[in-house]
C-alpha cells in the first residue's frame, strides 16, 4: 500500500495540445480518490499516466517517495480496472484471476491463497468454476476487481468501472465497492467517474477537474457544503445549484444581498475583501429552497413551469427569464397544485452561498 504523489504533472500531445496543467495533488495511503469532472477534462488520462499507460509531459509522479515516470507499468505496484470487464472467454473465474500470477511464476499454494482469499471479499466463490458468459454483468465486474486484488498491488485505479452496467447493477455493485474498501482500509485506490453519486457515496475525497487543472479538492460534503468556484457549485449536486444574479447591500458577519429579481437573499458567510456594491451571484442548492411564508423576505419569486411529483419529493421548475438557466426547487411531500402558480421561495442563511466573480466568497 502506498502514498502518491503528482507534482506540478502535464500532459501535451504534441507539444501544443495542452490537456493538463499544473497537477499537484497528495494522495495518502487508505485513502478512496475520486476524479470527477465533465467530458473531455482529462480525468481518464490522468488516471493513465498514473498507470503508466500515458506519458507524463511534466512534473513528476511519485509513488511510496520513488519518483516513477519512466518506470513500466508492469514495476509500479499499481492494479488497473477498465470500463470494459476484459475477461478471458474460455477461462473459469478461478483462471482469469490467477492468470497473472501464474505469469508471474507464483507457486500454485501462493495463487490458491491469493485466488481463495479475493473470492471471498467479494463472494465469489460459488463461481470459480463458472466460464464469464454465465456470470451477470455485475459479477463479471467482480472478476475484474478481483484479478487486481491477487496482485496485492500499491495503488488500485478504476476508470468507470460500472458505467457499462444497468441501474439496479450499477446501484448494487457500487455498495460492494464500498465494502470492498471497508474491507481493505489501507489499500489506496483512485477512482474515474462520470457519476455524481459514486462520487458522494465512494470517496474519501473527490478531486473536480475543469479547464485543464484541478477546480477543487475535498471530502463530498465540503463539496456539496462550501464549493470554492461556481463550476463547483453546479457541477456537484442534482439537480445542479441556482445561482441568481444580484449586488451585495450589506457586509459583515452576514452578507446581505439585493438580487436582480426583486429578492433579498442572507448568507450566513461573512463578508471579506468585498464592498457594497459588487457584483454577485447567490447560489442556493434546488433542496435547500423552501416556500417562504405570507409577507415574509423572499430570495426568489417566479411562476412554476412543470413539476415532477417524485413522491418523496416534488421537483419545481420555474419559468425562464431573460434566457437564464431556469431556478429549480426540491421541495418535501406532494405538491400538485403548484403548476402554473406563483410561487416565493427563500432558505436559511446557512444554506446561501455567494459568489463573486465566479469564487466564493468564504475562500477570499
């Protein structure tokens, strides 16, 4: 098991493509890493020049303090778990597992032990003796898994290992991951997904990749709770947050601000480096957002376009104006009269952000 470390990496094709830039990122022994981020942001390619399948163009890499940049794939101690199952069609479970070991000049008693021990942390000993064709997508990626496992590699990396699964699939064998981390807890491993949920659920952090660099890094909830930028905000949480346009009034322990739609909005981060007068954005998460009473200050006002009566839940999307993204409410319960209907919402401080020229305001 191992620490990781990425120092100042790029990455360039041909020597003017920049697709990464300026990469530091510490990643300590035990932790569950998640890259996330929108298509094309290099989260994927970052994940293989940790493999060593892509050149690193700049910076350095370092596993357990040994800088590893020209070092093959094969020497680094790292495990790789593709999107793709990539079995061998015409070996059991028991071979597929063992096959790299066997390459490895393993003793049979040594690959008995390793097959043995990775078939029951993921319960897949009623199948050893399965060909993959009899096996569920979700238990065919276990194989997958369990093939990095006997290796008893440094790091394991996943790039989007359920993504070719269904949705109950998906939901399932992200909880065995997480119990396949519970029960290795000083296995490092580095996760790619797409998938806002196996993000929150899996990580012990999650790294957010943007515009060729890291946009930030922390725990899912210091994400969800205090996103440093605007991309942040919106890129985490669905549906994604609200950001209303409007000028700060009033500074202090509070920021008050007068929003463009006629509301007042109160945030309980205090003021700092900002002045009455600038320019802001308001940003409030649809779940946060409640209907605010007769008389009562308000953050937005607006007529409901469609619902979405979810049961335990009803989703409020309010018409557009001025071509701005439409506002999105969450609200508890069933609420079918509400179509059509003018509604005023607001939420507690706590829960409001502010941004000003795309950073929020806690970080300045």
């Amino acid at each position: 098991m191992a620490d990781l470390k990425l120092k100042n990496v790029e990455k360039t094709y041909g020597g003017t493509v920049d697709v990464l830039r300026d990469i530091n990122l510490d990643i300590k022994q035990g932790e569950l890493v998640v890259f996330v981020g929108p298509s094309g942001c290099g989260k994927s390619t970052l994940l293989r020049m940790i493999a060593g399948l892509e050149k690193i163009t700049g910076g350095t890499l370092e596993i357990d303090g040994r800088v590893v940049n020209d070092m093959p794939p094969a020497e680094r101690g790292i495990a790789m778990v593709f999107q793709s199952y990539a079995l061998y069609p015409h070996m059991t479970v028991r071979d597929n597992m063992s096959f790299a070991l066997k390459l490895a000049k393993k003793t049979p008693q040594e690959i008995e032990t390793a097959v043995g021990r990775a078939a029951r942390i993921l319960q897949l000993e009623p199948y050893l003796d399965r060909l993959p064709k009899a096996l569920s997508g979700g238990q065919r990626q276990r194989v997958a898994i369990g093939r990095s496992i006997v290796r008893d590699p440094k790091v394991y990396l996943f790039d989007e290992p359920l993504s070719n699964l269904d949705a109950a699939l998906r939901v399932a064998t992200r909880i065995e991951i997480a119990q396949l981390k519970e029960s290795m807890p000083n296995s490092t491993m580095i996760y790619v997904t797409h998938d806002q949920v196996e993000a929150m659920t899996l990580a012990t952090r999650i790294v957010v990749l943007a515009n060729k660099g890291i946009s930030q890094v922390g725990t899912p909830l210091e994400l969800y709770e205090r996103p440093e930028n605007e991309f942040v905000a919106q890129f985490i949480g669905s549906p994604a947050m609200n950001l209303l346009p409007g000028e700060i009034v009033e500074i202090g322990a509070q920021t008050t601000v007068r929003l463009e739609g006629g509301g007042t909005a109160v945030s309980a981060v205090p003021t700092q480096a900002a002045d009455k007068g600038l320019k802001v954005n308001v940003g409030v998460r649809p779940e946060d957002m409640v209907e605010a009473a007769e008389g009562a200050p308000f953050i937005f006002e607006g007529q409901v376009a469609i619902t979405e009566a979810l049961g335990e839940v009803t989703i409020l999307y309010f018409e557009k104006v001025n071509g701005a993204d439409p506002v999105i409410a969450k609200l508890a319960g069933i609420h079918r009269d509400l179509r059509g209907r003018n509604v005023k919402l607001t939420a507690v401080p706590e829960k409001v952000q502010v941004f000003a020229n795309g950073r929020s305001l806690y970080y300045r």
